[in-house]
C-alpha cells in the first residue's frame, strides 16, 4: 500500500435490517482528499446477494443507519463539509431526503437515531452547548470567537475528553423528535418550517449517551453519571426517563453500583436489561486492565401493568454478569445488539473480534470466529435474519450475512474494499509465537514486502508496538503495516503482556509493573522472528515506532538498548507525572497502572531519558487530550538537550486519533515523513 492509495480504505459500518430481514442499509466511507475529510453514502443491500447493491444517497457524509419499523424509511445522519451532523430521512426504495433537524436547532449536530418501537418517533442525543459558546455567541463577529468565551469553572476531574474537548459546557441529552408518518407521504411533505421540532428530554450536569428505547415506547434508557460524587469516578449507570419529558434533570436510575456502563438494551419484552459494563472496585475505580462484560438484569413487575412507562420501573432488578473475566468484549469497536434469542457482542480473542451470541442462562455461542473482526451487526427482530460488518487483512469492513452452522461461511454482500485489494499492494499477514524471556507465549505477526518489487531479502525491519496498554493489534487491514511494507520494510507487530483479547491475567500482568514483562515480550518477539531462517530479516537493520503507549514502549526501549537504527516515538504517555495533571484520563490512569508515585516516576521513560543515543523523531497532535502535546515536546527537548538527532512533528487541529480518523491530508503527509525518516535512517 502506497500513501497515496487512503482514499482507496473504504469500509462498510452501522447496518440495519428490515424487519422482515430481507434488505439491509449500511455506511460506506473512504477518506475524501477533495474535502479533507471521511465522506461517504448509504447503499441498500439484498441479504441473500440476489441483486446488486443499491445507492440510497448522495450526501457528503451519510452514516448511522435506521431503518424504521415498518420498513418503509431510513433515519440517518448527514454532514456536509466541515459541518455538524444533522438528522434526515429517505424513503427504503429511493427519493430526495429530508432534514429533520437544522445546525439552529442542534448546533454541535445530532447523534445516531433510534426509531420508537411504534415508528412515531426518533431518539438520539447532542451535545447542548451554553450560551454564548462553541458559535451560539451574538454581538460583533469579533467577540464571537473562542478566545472571546467567558471563563470556565472546573470543579472535577472529569470535564474533558479527547476529539470532543471540554465537556463541561457542553453536555450530552437525550432528544426525541416526533415523527408524522402521515405528512411524510410523498405527495404531502410538509414545509421545513411546520415540522416537528426535536424536543430536549433529558438536562443536568451529566452527559447521557446509548439512548434506547424501553419495549413499550413509553420511556427512554440512557447510560449516565448522575449519582453524588459523579464526575470523580468511573461509575456510569442506566437510567430512565419519560419520553414525554421536558428536560428533566432527576432521571430514574434503573442500574447503578460499581458499574461502568458503556451501552444498554432492552428486550423486546420489557422483561429484562443488557448491559456491556466495567466492574469496578468499591472507589468506582480500577477500570485499568479490566474486562468488559455482559450482564442483564431481570426488571421487577410494576404494581400498576398499565401505568406510564411500566415495562422498565425504576430499580430493576440487581445485574447479573453473564461472561466471565477472560471473555473481553470492550473493544471500542463493540456493540451490543438485542434479538429475540439473546444479546450480540464482540468479543477480543487472539487478535480477532468475534461474534458471540450470549442467552440470558451465560451460555455462549460464537457465530463468526478466525482471521477477522466484527465491528457491527443488526438482526431482524425473530433472528431469522443476522447481517455483520467484518474486517478482515484485505478490507476495513465488509457486509456479510451470517448463517450460524454454515460451514460455507458468511455470505459477503459487499466489496467496499475491491478497489485498494485490486492495485495488489495489500501483502499478507504470517501468523507467529515465540517465547519471552520466562517462557511466557508472545503472539504476533509478521507482514513482508513484495518479493516482485523489493527481492528476496534480508529486509529491513520495523517493530511497531500498539497503543493501550489493554488494545491489541489484530487480522483487521492495518494501513500503517501495509504502508511501510510498501515502502520495503518488514514489519513486526505483536501483543504482549498488558494487551487486551488473551485472558485476564495476560491483561493484568502490567499493572504496577509497566516495562517489565511487556518489554521482555516485545524484544523476545522481535528476537524470535529475527532468528527464524523462513523469514528474510535482516537483525542488523531494525527501527522501532509505536503510538500512546507504543510510543512509551518505543521511548523506553532506547532508554535500554541502542540496537535500533532510529525510532518514532508517537502520541507518546512519557511522563507519567505531568500526564496526571494535562491529560484527560490523568486524574486516575497512571495510579491504576502504576500503583503509586514512585512507580510512576521510576517506570517513565522521562526518568532514563540521558540514556538515549538512537535518532527519533517524535510526532504529536496538538489538540491530543489523552496523551497531551507537552509529552511530546518534553521528549523532543530533553534528546535535543543532548545532542541526540531528533525531530518534533507537529499536527494542527489533530486529536490522539490523527492516525484513524484524522484529516486525510494530515494522514498522507505523515506517512510521508515517515518514509522520509526511514529512507534517511533505515534505507531499503
């Protein structure tokens, strides 16, 4: 893969059933060089692969998907260059949108829509900003500006979060917007102005997000922070409001303790909760390292059957976790799906995401496993009919249908990533495991260059190291693996102690102990392909790079070793001191990680920084919240200081996802300062 092939990396997300299963709409995006940014469409999709896919629109930036329920519209997102989110609507078979919300309305957009189980209405949430910010400020355009805001006052730790900012001022509510299905007629579209307009559900100093509708339609779930001492912990937990409310700050809290929800359903039923969540411990801490789970709570009767909102009463019954410690499902690609057989997760496995059915008894199926990764999913609503996203070495995300006990395996229905698989740049992945220093399995891969273009070797070698520490890399198509293959290097990649998707012990074993065993397995891995004579390596040639906490693993290396050509310290968490008080996870990650002051500073690599003799270039966001911009330009500083060679790359506008979801521009000439620091460093 080229730098120049990004806007090739198209992929498939968010699909949605019809109800009787027979049409799927989903998501195709690709970066977009013309506008700079992810732009793409919706298609309609026939789940038995009769008939080609259909374009449903033809919008900048069309996402999320929502088929209503009597399969005749879809609610979806739409972004215009440089804008916000707005909710519209487009009949199944065809036809003009239509907006249903403005930036007047929602100024900072909308979120992904949930239809009402009836079809009268529409949930989803946005962020309200306070007057006079984020653009809602009037007056003279030169006192409209950010720098013209009134000051903020901070009164807990968490009030900011990376890619969104300050939270604080502008929080997350529930919205609901009725729908009238009768003016939606074709032939009776009502003018803009005598539309419904999207009514504030939820208020208070707390962002809801996971909206959902209860089974009777009467009510809304939403997962939020609303109980004393909020915004000092992780707690996060499900509560209720009336959809008929009017921003209500008391919400019912339904499912709360020492849980970090991250997303909610309910069964079609009413009878019972879903929920992916967090344990924590008695502080509502130690998130760190820790699984996310399965857990369904069974909701009491209502003494009254036909009151208001009765299918979820306040105070469900307590959360019973369904999947043990070692299944991982908290991959932010995740989801959590509810169909009339169970509850459709994601679990991390190996490298993999795959797809697990779960019943309310725990029991376990997998539904789709082996070299890929499933990122989304939607089921009709008999589970007759299952649809999934999957990523794979060749494709950011494809739509399959999914035939549980199908040995022909999954249906594909779409070809998102035909154009970039055609040019014959994506190498394949070579599966490894070698042995740590104690013994201890590492798992990894390896990707070669192009034989045809770059000969028979000995390359030369990048060993990259992933972020988290609890991530993991994967058999999704990894564009900076493929790149730097493209470029000639041979690429190492592995998931040692610390990554997620390998149990929780493998998870755990880095707490209080970061740069030990993680460091032994990165090296050993590095050490066991290098010494394999079926791959042509060259062990005298050897970079390092990583980001976040592949930066740390990559700064502190070349504080022990001076084996490596050169090194890209990237988005690096260096100093776990400084981090405490400048990122947005500061306030509790590196206590949880290191376990106390003296860990953290002895455990930095800022700590053995004089050390250092490799050439580095270091590379940060400016607007990186998570591991912030002063880690970056410390590193920098301290290896120029003494007379290290290095360089500070600096990305404008840019979060700590620069490399994901970054500007395409910004994307592209990374990878080409990469190249540049390579090619003078590590020459092919």
């Amino acid at each position: 893969m080229l730098p120049s092939d990004l806007p090739l990396l198209a992929g498939c997300s968010s699909p949605s059933l019809t109800p009787d299963g027979r049409t799927a709409v989903v998501s195709v995006t690709a970066p977009d060089p013309a506008t700079d940014e992810e732009a793409g469409d919706l298609w309609r999709v026939a789940t038995d692969g009769s008939s080609p896919l259909h374009r449903l629109t033809r919008g900048h930036r069309d996402t999320a998907p929502a088929v209503s329920p009597d399969g005749r519209w879809v609610a979806f997102l739409r972004a215009g260059p440089g804008g916000r989110p707005q909710l519209h609507l487009v009949e199944l078979d065809g036809g003009e949108p239509l907006a249903l919300t403005t930036s007047q309305q929602l100024p900072l957009g909308a979120g992904a829509p949930a239809w009402s189980p009836d079809g009268a209405a529409l949930a989803f949430t946005a962020r309200v900003p306070e007057p006079g910010r984020y653009g809602t400020a009037t007056g003279p355009e030169h006192l409209r500006g950010p720098d013209a805001e009134p000051p903020r006052l901070v009164t807990t730790p968490a009030h900011r979060v990376d890619g969104v900012g300050f939270t604080l001022d502008r929080r997350q509510h529930a919205f609901v917007l009725d729908v009238d299905r009768t003016a939606l007629d074709a032939s009776e579209r009502v003018p803009a102005p005598q539309r419904p307009t999207p009514r504030q559900v939820t208020d208070g100093d707390a962002d809801d997000t996971c909206v959902t509708w209860t089974a009777d339609g009467l009510a809304l779930l939403v997962v939020s922070a609303r109980h004393e001492g909020a915004g000092h912990d992780l707690r996060r937990g499900v509560h209720r409001v009336e959809a008929t409310a009017h921003r209500q700050h008391q919400l019912d809290a339904v499912v709360g303790g020492d849980l970090a929800v991250s997303r909610v359903a309910a069964d079609p039923d009413g009878r019972r909760l879903w929920l992916l969540a967090t344990v924590l411990d008695e502080r509502g801490l130690g998130a760190v390292a820790q699984p996310e789970s399965l857990h369904t709570a069974v909701l009491t009767a209502d003494p009254d059957p036909g009151g208001p909102g009765s299918a979820v009463p306040p105070g469900a019954g307590a959360p019973l976790r369904l999947t043990p410690p070692d299944v991982d499902l908290g991959d932010p690609a995740g989801f959590l799906l509810v169909d009339a057989a169970g509850a459709l997760v994601a679990e991390r496995h190996r490298g993999a995401l795959r797809l697990l059915r779960v019943r309310p008894d725990g029991s376990r199926e997998v539904l789709l496993d082996g070299q890929l990764q499933v990122t989304g999913a939607a089921a009709a609503p008999d589970g007759s009919t299952l649809v999934a996203v999957v990523a794979d070495p060749a494709s950011r995300g494809e739509l399959v249908r999914v035939t549980p006990h199908d040995d022909g395996g999954p249906l594909r229905l779409t070809d998102a990533g035909g154009p970039l698989r055609a040019t014959g740049r994506l190498r394949p992945l070579r599966e490894v495991e070698h042995p740590s220093r104690d013994g201890y399995p590492v798992h990894g891969w390896v990707v070669l260059p192009d034989e045809a273009r770059f000969g028979a070797g000995p390359h030369p070698v990048l060993l990259m190291v992933h972020g988290g520490p609890h991530a993991q890399y994967g058999w999704g198509l990894f564009d900076e693996a493929q790149v730097a293959a493209g470029a000639g290097y041979a690429v190492v990649m592995g998931n040692p102690r610390g990554s997620a998707g390998y149990g929780l012990a493998h998870g755990e074993a880095v707490l209080g102990a970061l740069g030990t065993v993680d460091a032994d397995d990165v090296e050993a891995l590095l050490d066991g392909v290098l010494a394999d004579p079926s791959l042509p390596l060259d062990a005298e040639r050897v970079g390092v790079a990583g980001g976040s906490y592949g930066g740390y693993m990559t700064a502190l290396l070349t504080t022990r070793t001076r084996r490596f050509a050169a090194a890209v310290v990237e988005r690096g968490y260096l100093d776990a001191t400084s981090f405490v008080g400048s990122a947005d996870i500061g306030w509790y990650f590196p206590d949880q990680l290191h376990g106390s002051e003296e860990a953290m500073r002895e455990q930095s690599p800022m700590a053995h920084v004089a050390s250092v003799r490799t050439p580095t270039l270091v590379i940060h966001s400016e607007q990186d919240w998570r591991c912030p911009v002063e880690q970056g330009q410390r590193w920098w500083t301290a290896l120029r200081r003494q007379g290290v060679e290095t360089e500070l790359l600096l990305f404008p506008g840019e979060g700590h996802e620069l490399t994901r979801s970054g500007r395409p521009s910004h994307r592209t000439a990374r990878f080409e300062h990469l190249q540049r620091w390579w090619d003078r460093h590590l020459p092919v």
